[in-house]
C-alpha cells in the first residue's frame, strides 16, 4: 500500500496547474466574469476548451487504441481537482463522460452538457445533450459563469444512469480543489492583512477558522483520492458529501475571514461559493447522499 | 495512489489472523473496569502473548527490541487485532506509545535495556506524569521542582490527570531544573526522568471521571529522590526529548478504534432498523453521514500511514489534523448512539451510554480541540504566532 501520489501523478497535477495558470489564470477569469457575455449569456471560450481537448483532458481516460491518454479515475480526478481551483467554467463532467460516446467530445471540438436531477449546465453553448431537456426553461443562475436550465419534472428519477457515479467523483474532485483553494487564499490574506497593528491570522479566532479549512480539506481529499482508487459507488457517494461540504463551508469562512472584501464582486471568494453551490446541487445532494450511504449500512 | 497490499504484507496478514483465531478463544473474560488489580493483570497478560508470538513492538527498530515492521505493517496489525476483538493496549499505552519510543530515540544503551524489555514483556507499566494543577494546555510552565543533590535530583510538586497511576511502576517525568526568568522561557528548563512509582515521597490519589471510574488520579512528589541515572537526555532538554515522541501518539494511537468506530456503525443501523428509528429521517440521515465520515477517517489513516512510510516511520502534523476530525466524530457518533437508543441512552448498562460518556474526553485528552487548532494554524500553515 502506498497512498502517496505516483511522480507520473505528480507530473500530471503540475501540468494541468501549469496550463490553467497559463490559459485561465486570473486576468481571465476576471475577464470572463466581469465581460458582457455573464450570467443566461455567458459564452463558452471554444479555443480554450480545443486546447483541453488537445492537452487530452477529455480524452484521459479514453484508451490510447482510441486516440486516449489512457489513464484511470485517480488522474481524472487529480486533473478535475486542478479546474475546480482554476474556477474552470464550462460543463466539463458531461463532457470528460462523453468522450467515447459522442464524436468530438475527446478532442474538445463538441461541448456535451447533461441534465442532472432538474438542471442542465450550458446548455445553449452545448453541441450535444446527455438526457432529455425539452422543456428546459432558463434560470437566473446565481453563478455568474454557469449558465443554467431547469428541465420540469425531470428530476426523481430512481435509478441514476451509469454516468452518474463517475460524474459524482470528478464533481467531487473539483470540489476538492475549490475548497484547497479557498484555504489558501484565506491563509495568505490572514498573514498580509493587518488590524490592530498586526496581522489578523495572529487573531486565534482567524487562525481557527483557517484551520477548520484545512481539516475539512485534507479529510476531503483522503476520501476523494480512496473513492478514485476504489471507484466504489457508495465510497464515491460520500466523498461527494464530504467534499461538497468543505467546498461551500470553506468559501463561507473564505469569505468570513477576507471581511468587507470578501462580499465584494471585485473578489474572488463569491465566485467559489457560487460554484460551490452549483456543484451540490448535482447529483447526489446531501440529502440523497446520505440515504445511499444509510442503505449500505449493513 | 495505491491501496493493495503487496504480497509480502498480505502474509503477514493471514499469520497473524491464522495466531489471532488461535489465541484469542483462550483468554479470561475481560476484568471490571472498577477492579484495576484486574486491569492490568489482564492488560499485561495480552502483551505477554504479544511478546512471546512476536507481535511486541512491531514498529519499534531492532536495537529497541523491536521488529523494525512498517508503518503499513503496523496498520495491519492494528486492524486485524481489532476486527477480531483482541484486547486494546490498555495499561500498556504509555509504555508503548510515548516512554517506549522516547528511551527508544533518546535513552543511554544501558537506558534500552533496562526499560524497554520489561515494557515489551508487559513486566512494567508506565504513567506519563506530564500535565500539573496550573500547567495544562500550557505544558512548558510546569513547576514541579527537581534540584539535584548528588547523584539524585530530589523531587517535590504535584501532577494531575494521569492515567494508569494507580497501577503504574514507573512514571516518564518532567520536572523544572532551571527556574524561568526573562531570558530562560519554560520549555527552556524541563527535563525528563523515569520516576519509580515505588519511591519514599510519591503518594496518588486516584480522580473519579463523570464515568464514574478512576481513570486517572492525582500525583503528589514530597521530597522524592530520583538517581539522576533516570534522566533520559541533558538536564534542561527534556522539552525536546518529550516532542520527538510526542506525535507519535497522534499518529497511530487510534487505528484501531476507527476501525471498531466503523463496527459500531453498522451496529447502530441494525439496532435502528431493529427498533423503528430508521423510519425517522433524521436519524437514518446522520448515521449516513456518519459512514461518510468514518470512511473517509480511515482513508486518512492510510494516506498518514504512507506518507509516515516515506518520512521512515516519523509521522508529521497532520496527526493533528486527523486528531481533530476523529475526536469530533467520535462523539457525534455516540451521541448518534443515543438517537437510536432513544429512552435506552440514558441506561448505563449499555455500551454505547458508557462509549457516549468516555469520548467526552477526547477533544480534551492528549491536547485539546483548541491547541490542535492552534497547532495546525502555526505549523502546518505557517500563520503567525500570537493571540
Ligand atoms: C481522560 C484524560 C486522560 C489524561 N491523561 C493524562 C496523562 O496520563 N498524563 C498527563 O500528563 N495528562 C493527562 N491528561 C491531561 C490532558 O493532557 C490535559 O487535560 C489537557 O492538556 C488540557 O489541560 P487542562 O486540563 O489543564 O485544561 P486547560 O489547559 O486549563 O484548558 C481549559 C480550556 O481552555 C482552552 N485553552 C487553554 N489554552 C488555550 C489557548 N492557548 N488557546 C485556546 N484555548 C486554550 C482549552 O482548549 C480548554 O478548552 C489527561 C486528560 C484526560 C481528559
């Protein structure tokens, strides 16, 4: 046993990094978010998403017979981890999943979004549709950079199509990476920022907050990274529960922690939190979570 | 990422399940947690069979008596003796986990093998008398006094909460050498000797914990002489020589009762299902949760036992953040325990009402929810000291 990640995992995670600071770091994230085309009309950056194609991040788990990197669910998840720090829009899931089903989709030139539950993300941007959307209405989306449909009466189903378990993990991991990524943006504002002529991370309340954060990430990722060596649908359903909670309760303190700046547009912390909630509300929430993982008590 | 076991550890697995199923049928039946006689005569004997199928100090190296197992290794075992409901360390903690290794790291050779065999026999049991009236979270301002006079340091103060003092032979002590002033701060003039809980001077007195047992007890030192032979480490050091060690009951200390947490569950969902409450949304929700947490609880293990892997078998901070998250879920878990119980919870004829009682001390024992925190904020992510 040797939970450790590979050096070829380390590799991976580095390059993914690597290219998002590159292709979708700051400035164009501020620009995507602060542009015309946000909220119903947000716009997919199709460059962007052919050069994830070409980098093979749809197509990772493809095997290398057909055109794939050839990789497992513990690099996908490494990758997915690495967009939900970057803030990464676009319906990435559906698409990764559709790389062997719909033509295009492993090399980035076809957008695939999917209904989950009563939602479809990016649906006018997509080429192609997983599920059935008629009927779908737009929604106000509270997320700035994922626009959203709400399909009538599509939610409920029973019995989750086969996508779905591996959709919950690659969400789960880009859960994951907000939550990291929160951690750290509060930890560096803690030691720069200054009140009462010293830095607020020397406050223990701040420092507690920051801690929890750090618990909360480091108890997600062990059960992230074992639901991806496992890929076992019930360990799968709780890392999602895990992983979704310190996602949205890190952006809080994020938040908590940055004080007036943090409920501002110009930060990005809102944007985190937003995201955060999107991501929970796919399947499964909370509350379907944890009666998945209740059945399996025997 | 990499969770199989190889083939070499998966034998050492079959054995020792193959040496459990043997041993275990044979033992006496578990002793009174009143009777402490009882306790340790049945706590000690485990560790003779231990010893004698050579399972004692797996982990420790080699020069230490030890077997020089891995830190996988060494989960294994505390899985294994805990999915087949072996008895737990018990009066041997101290011992094993912090004196063992700290004579281990920083004892004279003469030091090892005085001390260390007799603790691997489970011959001696030791108490740790660290925390004193005023000096708790704020260890490094302890004040019981040891002034050297000859080739003995005499020893006078008191200690508090220490675990096992009833039954003890030895005590690991840290007493002042140095007084503090402006330019000695207190961790500055500690240091460490093996106190013999026989010696003219020492008196206990045993505490009743809100479980109504004497878990601990209270330690009054009156002029008591101590060979300076029994210092481990230089005069003034024995702060250092306590934190080498110090992690170590962090790292691994609650293996196994995660995996008998995780029992536990299961149980709890049967009992529930048995009785009616799992119709209760609420409750069948947070038993959910609960295996999400205690999944991912041992996931961290394994993620913490192989990075110690890496690290040759130090384990580094993040015993603190897993110290945090486990000590917590520990009591939701009996207070889960007691939902589905219901009327049942409050009967102390039941386990799970004692189990509810005894994980209070969890977020407090071995360094508080609080001082983790602080722990985890300064060390881990690098934030400022202060207030
Ligand atoms: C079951 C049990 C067994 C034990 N066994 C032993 C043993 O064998 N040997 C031994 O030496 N000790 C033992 N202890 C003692 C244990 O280590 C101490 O209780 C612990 O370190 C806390 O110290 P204290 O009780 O003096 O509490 P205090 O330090 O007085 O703390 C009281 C409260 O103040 C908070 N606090 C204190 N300082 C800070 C700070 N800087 N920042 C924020 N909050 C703070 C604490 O978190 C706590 O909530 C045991 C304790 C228990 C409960």
């Amino acid at each position: 046993m040797d939970f450790r990640l590979t050096d070829d995992q380390r590799a991976l995670q580095e390059g993914v990094r690597k290219l998002l600071e590159g292709r979708f770091g700051r400035e164009r994230l501020r620009a995507a978010v602060d542009g015309p085309g946000v909220g119903p009309e947000a716009s997919l950056d199709r460059a962007l998403w052919r050069e994830l194609g070409d980098a093979g991040f749809f197509a990772l788990r493809l095997p290398e017979r057909d055109g794939g990197v050839g990789l497992g669910l513990p690099e996908a998840v490494l990758a997915f981890e690495e967009a939900g720090r970057a803030l990464l829009p676009g319906p990435l899931v559906a698409t990764h999943l559709a790389a062997a089903t719909v033509p295009g989709a492993a090399t980035g030139e076809r957008v695939v979004t999917r209904v989950d539950g009563e939602l479809v993300e990016w649906l006018d941007a997509a080429d192609h549709v997983l599920g059935n959307a008629a009927g779908a209405v737009p929604v106000r989306s509270v997320d700035p950079l994922t626009p959203l449909h709400r399909v009538p009466g599509a939610a409920g189903g029973d019995v989750p199509e086969p996508d779905a378990v591996p959709a919950a993990l690659l969400t789960a991991a880009e859960q994951l990476g907000s939550a990291g990524r929160t951690t750290e943006a509060a930890v560096r504002y803690a030691g720069e920022r200054e009140q009462f002529g010293r830095p607020i991370g020397s406050f223990q309340a701040v420092k507690h907050l920051c801690a929890r954060m750090l618990v909360r990430t480091e108890t997600a990722r062990a059960a992230v990274y074992g639901a991806a060596v496992t890929g076992e649908a019930v360990e799968i359903a709780g890392a999602k529960l895990l992983a979704d909670d310190a996602a949205v309760r890190n952006a809080r303190d994020c938040l908590q922690v940055h004080g007036g700046m943090g409920f501002t547009w110009e930060a990005d912390v809102h944007l985190h939190l937003k995201r955060a909630w999107v991501r929970a509300e796919r399947w499964p929430t909370e509350r379907e979570a944890a009666e998945l993982l209740a059945a399996a008590l025997r | 990422m990499d969770l199989t076991y190889t083939e070499e550890e998966e034998e050492f697995r079959a054995r020792l399940r193959a040496w459990l199923a043997a041993t275990l049928p044979g033992l006496p039946p578990r002793p009174d947690p009143r009777d402490w006689p009882g306790r340790r005569a049945y706590d000690t004997a485990w560790q003779r069979r231990l010893y004698d199928a050579g399972y004692a100090g797996l982990h420790w190296p080699a020069d230490a008596g030890g077997h020089g197992a891995t830190p996988t290794q060494h989960l294994i075992f505390l899985e294994e003796t805990e999915l087949a409901g072996a008895p737990y360390v018990g009066a041997n903690f101290v011992g094993l986990l912090h004196a063992g290794p700290t004579i281990a790291a920083e004892g004279t050779r003469a030091q090892c093998s005085r001390w260390l065999p007799p603790i691997l026999r489970g011959d001696e049991i030791w108490c740790q008398g660290f925390s004193e009236p005023d000096a708790g979270s704020d260890l490094a301002s302890l004040r019981t006094r040891a002034v050297r006079d000859g080739d003995a340091y005499v020893v006078t103060g008191s200690k508090i909460w220490t675990s096992h003092a009833e039954v003890a032979d030895w005590c690991e002590l840290l007493v002042r050498t140095r007084p503090v002033s402006a330019d000695v701060p207190g961790h500055r003039g500690i240091t460490w000797l093996a106190l013999p809980m026989n010696a003219p001077g020492v008196s206990v007195r045993p505490l009743r914990t809100l479980a109504g047992t004497t878990e601990f007890a209270e330690m009054f030192l009156d002029e008591v002489r101590v060979p300076a032979a029994h210092r481990v480490g230089e005069e003034n050091d024995g702060w250092r020589v306590t934190m080498v060690t110090l992690s170590f009951e962090r790292g691994t200390a609650f293996v196994g009762e995660v995996v008998a947490c995780r029992r536990t569950l299961r149980a709890l969902a049967e009992a529930a299902r048995g009785n009616g409450r799992w119709d209760d949304q609420e409750v069948r929700r947070t038993l959910g949760r609960l295996n999400a947490e205690f999944t991912a609880l041992w996931r961290l293990t394994q993620w913490n036992v192989s990075e110690a892997q890496r690290a040759g078998g130090v384990p580094g901070n993040s015993g603190s953040v897993f110290k945090l998250r486990y000590s917590h879920a520990r009591q939701e878990l009996y207070d889960a325990a007691a939902r589905v119980l219901g009327p049942g919870g409050l009967d102390l004829s039941h386990d799970w009402t004692a189990d509810r009682l005894s994980s209070l001390s969890y977020t407090i024992a071995a360094g508080t929810s609080q001082i983790q925190r602080n722990i985890v904020a300064e060390r881990v992510l690098g934030l400022p000291k202060g207030r």
